[in-house]
C-alpha cells in the first residue's frame, strides 16, 4: 500500500492505460491453453469455462480501473482468453464479496421476519432444533443480520434497524415462553442495552413498571435484579438505588454482573460519590474482578484523573485482553482532551488489539490519515495487525475524503484477502470509492443487486451515486435511484440536494422534481431557496406559470422568496396575459422586499396596456407611489420615469403625458431626463408632429440641451424623417452644439438611403471638423455605397473642387476609400488588394466582410467571395446569420444547387436561420431539376 502518495481520482482516470500495458506486457492478446478452471486475481476470480478462440480485451477512457484489472488478470506464464465485460467482473467479484453465507442465526431472523406468532412461529422455530441457552440467546440479539428478500426495506435504514430490533424482542418473548428455559439477568441486560441504544427508554420503563405491578408481592431474587439491571441501564440510577436498598432491607443481595451493571450506571452518569460506594461494596463482598478495575480506569477516567488512572493501570494483573482495555479507555481519555503525544506513548509502549482500533478511531476522527496508514502498516508488520471491520471502514471514508483512491482500493483488496467479511458499511464505502474514480457502471450494478447480499446502502453511498451519474449525464438512472432511496426513507443531503435539483431543472424532469421538493417539504418547512426558485423558475419556462405559484405559495410560508423567482412568474404570466397575477405579483414582491428592476416595470406596462388594461396600470402606479413616501423624492421620480418610458414602449404617448403632468400635480419638478423620456414616448409611437410641437414648446421656454437635440435627430432618421432632422441638426450646429456620434452615424445611414450622397458628403466633412475619428460604422456604410454607385465618388469629388484640394497627397483617407472601391470591385487586382487599402483606413470587423461578399458576389466573384470568408475566419471573426445569407443567396443566385444545400445545412449548425428572399431562392433552386 502506498501510503506516502496522495493520489486524487483525476490522476487514478489518467493512468489506468499505462498500468494495463504494463501488465500485458504490450501484448493485446492472450489465448488459453489449457481447459480448466482458475482463480485469477486477490478477490479469487472463477473463470467461466475455457473456449478455444482468441479474443482480445477493450477498454474505454471512461474506464479508470487500471489496478482494479491488474487484480483480475492471471499470474502464470499461461496465457488464457475469456470474453467478458470488465466492469460486470469487477462488480460480480465485489457481489461475491458482500455475500455471506447465511448462518443458523440468519436463518432464525428470516423466519421470525415471515412467520407470525403462535403455533405457526413454535413449529417454524422448532424445526430448526434450537438448542436454547444464555449463550445461545445473546448470540441471536447481538447478531446483525442482512437483509433478505422477504424483509420489508421500505421504510429506509431506521424502518429497518426499528424491525431488526423488533425481531430480538420477537425472539426474547419467544424464548422466554420456551420449557425448561427463563431468562437471566445476563439476557434481560442485552435486551435493556438494545432499548437503550434505540433511545426507545419509555419502553423499558413500561415494561419495567408493568412487570413490577405483576410481581410486585415476589420477593424473588431474579425479579428484584431484574429491575435494577433495566433502571440502571435506562438511566434510572435513583430507582435502581431504591429497589437495590429494598433488596438490602429483604436481605437480598445483587450477584457479581448486576453490581457491575450498577457501577458501570453510575458511572456513566458521572454520579462518582455513589459509584466509588459501590465500587467499595464489590470490593467487600468478594465480587472484584478485572471487570471492576476496568469501570474505575473509566470512572477516574470520566474525572480527568489521568495519573490516578494510569496507577490502577500498573496494578492490574496481565490478564489477556484485561490491560488492553483498560489501556485503550486511558488512550481514548488522552485523545479527547488533545494530549496525543501521551496517548501515543502509551499505545507504543502497552498497546493491544483493543487499544490499537481506539488509537485508530481517534486517527481518523482527527482526518489523520498519513498517520492512521503509517500505524497500520507498521503494526501489521511489527505485531501481525488486523484491525477490525470497524477501523476498516472508518479509514476508508477517511481515505475517500482526501481522494486517495488507490489506498482504498489496496485496503479493499487486503480485506478480501485476509477473510474479513464487508458489511453494510463496507459496501456503501465500495460504492463511494467507484463513484469518485469514475466507474459508475460498477457502483450500479452494485446499487441494483444490494438485495443479493442483504446489504443497503448507506445516505453517503446514495448522495455519491446519485452525484456520479448525474455528473456522468445518467440523469434518468440518478433518478431512478432517488425515487428508490425516497421510497426506502432517504434523503439528499444539502448539496446533492441543490446539485440535484439544478439538474432536474436543466433536463425538464420537473414531475422527479415536484416529488423531491414535496417530500423536502414533508422533512421541514424550511427548504433551500435556491431550489424552490429553479423550480418555480423551471415551471414558468415551460408555460406553467399557475403551478410555480401555487408551489410557492405552499413552500415559502416561513422562508424568504428569491427575487428571480418572483421575476419568472411574472414574465411566466405576461406570456399567458394574465393581467390580474401580473400586478399582484409585483406587489407581492415588493411585500417580500425585492425592488423590480426597470426592466420588469417596462415589460409589465408594455403587457398590460396590449391588453387593454389600463386601469390596472392606473392602479399600479397609485400602488407604487403609495409604497413611496413624499419625503423619498428621488424613489417617486424613479417611479414616474420608469411608468414614463413603460407607455412610451407601449407606445401609450397619452398615456405618457398624462403621468407628466401628475408629477406637477405631485408637486415633483420634472428634469432634462422627464422630458427626454416624454419626447422618446411620442418619437416610438410615430407621432412626429406632437414630437416637434412639444420640442417647440420646451424651445419657447428655455433652450433644450444637446441631449434633447440629439434624441430628437436620432428619432427623426429612424422614423424614416430625415428631411426634418437636418433642419434640427442645421439650428443645433449654428448653436455650437456638437452633436453626437450616434446622431451623424443615422443622419449619414438616412441619407445614403436616400442616395442624397452630397449632403452625406457635407455631413461627413462637419463630422471631420468635430475632430472626431470616424467610426467602423460610418466606413461601412460609406464603402457599401460606394460599392453600390459611382455618385458618391462625384459628390466627394465635387466637394473637393470647391475646397480646391487639387493635389493627391491633400486627399482625405476617406476620399482615398471612395476612390478605390467607386462602382464595385472590377479587377482581380483589386480584390487583392481589397483587405490591405481597407485596414488602413479602420478597423474592419465582420460586417465589413460581410459587405465585400456581397459586392463580389454582386460583381461575379462567388469564388473570390468565399476566399474573402475564409480570410475572415482565419483571422478570428465569427461570421454571423448575414454572412451565411449572403453566402447562400450567392449560391442560389448562380444555380449551384449543391452548394446552396451544403452552407444551408452549415447556416443550420451555427444556429441561423435564412432570410426570407434567401429562402425563397433556395426553394426556388432545388425544385429545379
């Protein structure tokens, strides 16, 4: 076992092909020779029977069990060849590990699980010739029994220890009705102990109180024993005291194991003063044994009297067994109050077995786990050191949190190998270990056959599993599997939880997530919020916005609702036009504290005034502007702004008005922003003429500011109107107002529409004053028309002749641009040069391109076009859904049909979707023959 190395489960994946070749010796083949069997690897492989032809082994990269094979593969000389699947082996191979051999005591519990009582149970039981005796009843109570197939699982693993222990007590009442046998203050102390550590002490104390009041005039010695062994066992220490004190007054005395167990009580409920009076009369009647040494280390122990302790220690007889107990209370004392270093001077020094899986315990409790290997292996070589199951299990999980997956497996191996039989624990620790090292085949195939072995996984082995396969993309086995684990009584812990239901979310299974959630809500009525919003967020996605609200009006009782689920039911409502759940949605969410965003307000007016309603958006603003006290100014603004710009969206421009002047009316002073707002409403809803009537009103009362202006133009050009912006820019540049960018780019755009190329010209050398640099769009549209016409080379030439720029090196770059692509691309020589004159001028980006693809194509270069689209592509541009149209409609407007279908395809895969006069050629091309 290789302690030393931390190995993580990436590194484990990524070197399983080099163990497999080392172990082939680079051989991919091996043929058998000789027809018998043999058991190949540490977990005793049974081969199946031999065949004569040669087959060869395959492996996945999915499949990280480069050691995991080794262990399977022979370790002869022989070369042999069978036909399996790697991971059925290994999983067939751990099955035969976890199954036990049923024992006479298994057998017993299977027919007390099938078998009711009366004489069915008597003859059932009889049959079995049961020998029965003190020894043999502790045998069958402290026996852990697996699981079999008529045993009900359904109600999880504390269902099923709940019916275990109702089988002991199944079994005690049976054997105690037995002839010729009673019970013995030995076998009610098992029982008692069982109650207890079920935490089932009412039970004990009904039991005890009706066996009193049946017996309550015997003076039997085993009667009176009897209740001070359960009273001490349950915690009663005072009630045993008196019953033992009546004993005392009948002139009963306990025997040697009922004082102990009186002892021991008192002792575990740090009660010492009447301990060490016990401790004194087990001394005065004879009854000392190891035993008794053994509670007092505890007692002084519990008392921190750790010197004390260790001089009772030194006086012990070296009985087998005896010291090493007492020695590992001592060490487990040391561990808790962090005085390691003197634990392991004592574990080195007096150790035994015991003490050893105590040392090992606090080891792993504290994640030591270099610390825990190295004293296991030094142990097992210096002492032949076993530990027991338990030590095996803890280390394991150990191991599986730090990822140090190849000492599980070694451990694994070694566990197999010197005969310690895997128990519940065990398994789920196995299924854990193929989940981190990427082998969820195998751990299914485990999960699916834990009925074999009478084993279930643990909530540990389950959260794993069921985050391997969603990891690995078996969303619909991981549900499987939670389905199951609900059924049985399991639950994802938290994160798996969110993991899992992220997941469900992602891949549309919302009836799996509904019934997590709810069972989430059975649990507790405190669910993780970010869950309950996927999955209300989930619903409103697939058009059930009804059901996320009724969901979250049942689960977020007593928690606080995620902003975004709010936000998804309401845009979940506007879809389905629910006008009445939008507005109480809005101010539910305003109830909960979360502030709709300017956004939600727009798309919410926008909703309701298509609809109709206006006397809702009415009373949503009567509502937000309630929620907003006079004093809070800058809010109500914000509030009046947003229902502002909403009717402008809406293209409610009366509507708009009507909130503007209600802010007088509030006593509220509109600013520049108000006026903009109330501007842009009649500018959306294309009414221009009450757009420049309002324009000239603010004009008669003070001078609009450059913002005002600008909005106005940029309003105008897209509203198809720039014979009446140029009017606006004119009176704003004899103002010494600069207009922005965004105004001369749509002023320039409107006119080149126009093909009024010498305003664009006139416009352009304005621009050139500004001092500003052009933008990548301002070239685009230049170099477009000027690949469409030849005019604009004669309005910049005659602008040019006015500004008597006669010479060459006086032209602009722009001039230099327009000369060179004047009227299209009519040389092959220019097409090289195409790219290098255009760099310089700008910065080119893909819509460049794209409008040199289509001047080619326009001008008969297809060919060239897609050398143009290869050139962009090399250079890191991402074509968009324009540059496959254009490629396409080159294609169809050539009749090259084959072309035409493959970039289609192509423009499918990249997500596009064509033009409809594109789509019309394509038809129009393949419906030729």
């Amino acid at each position: 076992m290789k302690h030393n190395n931390i190995v993580s489960s990436g590194h484990f994946r990524k070197n399983w092909q080099n163990y497999v070749k080392i172990w082939f010796n680079q051989s991919t083949s091996i043929t058998m020779h000789q027809p018998h069997r043999r058991f190949i690897s540490q977990f005793g492989l049974l081969l199946s029977p031999p065949t004569t032809k040669k087959t060869h082994f395959s492996f996945s990269n999915k499949f990280p069990s480069s050691r995991l094979l080794s262990s399977f593969l022979p370790k002869s000389n022989e070369s042999f060849s069978f036909d399996c699947d790697v991971n059925a082996i290994i999983a067939s191979e751990f099955k035969n590990w976890f199954k036990e051999p049923m024992t006479d005591f298994d057998k017993i519990y299977a027919i007390l699980s099938i078998t009711p009582e009366g004489s069915d149970l008597n003859a059932a039981l009889a049959s079995m010739n049961i020998c029965l005796s003190e020894a043999m009843v502790l045998g069958v109570l402290r026996h852990n029994p697996r699981i079999t197939t008529s045993m009900d699982i359904s109600g999880g693993k504390n269902n099923i220890s709940n019916n275990f222990l109702l089988l002991r007590l199944k079994f005690f009442d049976w054997a105690g009705r037995q002839h010729g046998f009673h019970h013995t203050c030995t076998t009610y102390h098992a029982i008692f102990k069982l109650l207890s550590r079920a935490r089932l002490m009412s039970v004990i104390f009904d039991w005890l109180r009706t066996f009193s009041e049946a017996r309550k005039n015997s003076n039997h010695v085993g009667f009176l024993e009897t209740l001070v062994i359960g009273y001490a066992v349950a915690g009663q220490t005072d009630i045993a005291l008196r019953v033992f004190g009546q004993m005392r007054f009948q002139g009963i005395d306990l025997n040697r194991f009922s004082y102990h167990v009186l002892f021991n009580a008192f002792v575990e409920n740090s009660d010492f003063d009447v301990a060490d009076s016990i401790h004194t009369q087990i001394r005065e009647r004879g009854h000392f044994s190891p035993l008794t040494s053994i509670i007092y280390i505890k007692s002084l122990c519990k008392q921190r009297k750790i010197g004390k302790a260790l001089k009772v220690l030194q006086a012990m007889n070296s009985e087998s067994g005896v010291v090493d107990r007492a020695i590992g209370i001592v060490v487990d004392t040391l561990c808790r109050m962090k005085r390691f270093k003197d634990a392991n001077m004592l574990v080195i020094k007096f150790g035994g077995n015991y003490t050893y899986t105590l040392w090992l315990k606090n080891l792993t409790a504290m994640r030591r786990d270099a610390a825990a290997i190295d004293f296991f292996q030094r142990k097992k070589l210096e002492d032949g050191y076993f530990p027991e199951l338990v030590s095996y299990n803890r280390l394991i999980y150990l191991l599986l949190v730090k990822d140090r997956l190849e000492d599980v497996y070694d451990i694994l191996v070694e566990m197999r190998k010197v005969g310690i039989m895997a128990n519940q624990s065990t398994m789920s620790a196995s299924l854990c270990f193929f989940c981190k090292a990427g082998m969820i085949e195998i751990a299914l195939q485990l999960y699916h056959s834990r009925q074999e072995f009478g084993l279930i996984p643990n909530k540990r082995a389950i959260n794993h599993l069921i985050n391997g396969l969603c990891s690995s993309g078996n969303v619909d086995e991981a549900c499987q599997v939670l389905e199951e684990s609900m059924r049985q009584g399991y639950f994802p812990e938290k994160y798996t939880f969110i993991f899992l239901t992220n997941v469900l979310c992602n891949s549309g299974k919302l009836d799996i997530m509904g019934k997590l959630l709810d069972a989430a809500l059975k649990r507790s009525n405190l669910l993780s919020n970010i869950a309950c919003a996927s999955y209300v967020s989930a619903l409103c996605k697939v058009n059930k916005p009804e059901e996320g609200y009724l969901f979250m009006s049942r689960s977020f009782r007593n928690n606080p609702i995620k902003k975004y689920a709010f936000v998804s039911l309401i845009n979940g409502f506007i879809s389905l036009r629910r006008s009445d759940m939008i507005c109480r949605l809005v101010l539910e969410m305003q109830d909960y504290g979360h502030l709709p965003t300017q956004k939600l307000y727009l798309d919410v007016i926008r909703c309701l005034c298509q609809m109709g309603c206006l006397h809702q958006v009415c009373f949503l603003l009567e509502q937000q502007l309630l929620r907003n006290s006079p004093v809070e100014l800058a809010d109500r603004k914000k509030i009046y702004h947003w229902f502002i710009e909403g009717f402008g969206t809406a293209k409610k421009p009366d509507l708009a008005r009507h909130v503007f002047r209600r802010m007088f009316e509030d006593g509220i002073e509109p600013n520049m922003d108000t006026m903009i707002l109330v501007l842009q409403s009649y500018m959306k809803s294309g009414q221009i003429s009450d757009a420049l009537n309002f324009f000239n009103d603010l004009h008669a009362e003070h001078v609009p500011s450059k913002r005002m202006h600008n909005v106005l133009i940029t309003g105008l050009c897209k509203a198809g109107r720039p014979d009446q912006a140029l009017p606006v820019w004119q009176k704003m540049r004899s103002k010494d107002l600069t207009p922005s960018l965004q105004v001369y780019e749509g002023l320039v755009l409107s006119f080149c529409t126009y093909e009024d190329y010498p305003t664009v010209v006139v416009l352009l050398e304005d621009f050139h004053k500004t001092g500003r640099k052009f933008s990548s769009f301002l070239y685009n549209v230049i170099l477009q028309h000027t690949l469409k016409t030849s005019r604009f080379w004669q309005a910049l030439n005659q602008v040019e002749l006015e500004n008597q720029y006669t010479k060459p090196k006086e032209r602009s770059l722009l001039a230099e641009l327009v000369a060179a692509f004047s009227g299209g691309i009519r040389t092959r020589h220019n097409i090289w040069k195409v790219e290098s004159v255009i760099e310089k001028l700008f910065p080119v980006n893909m819509n460049t391109y794209n409008i040199l693809m289509r001047q080619l194509i326009l001008d008969g270069w297809m060919d060239y076009a897609l050398v143009i689209f290869n050139r962009a592509c090399g250079k890191g541009y991402v074509p968009n859904r324009w540059t496959f149209d254009i490629v396409v409609h080159g294609f169809c407007k050539y009749g090259r049909k084959m072309d035409a279908e493959i970039w289609m395809e192509r423009m499918h895969r990249n997500g596009f979707s064509p033009t409809y006069h594109t789509m019309f050629m394509f038809n129009k091309v393949k419906r030729c023959k």
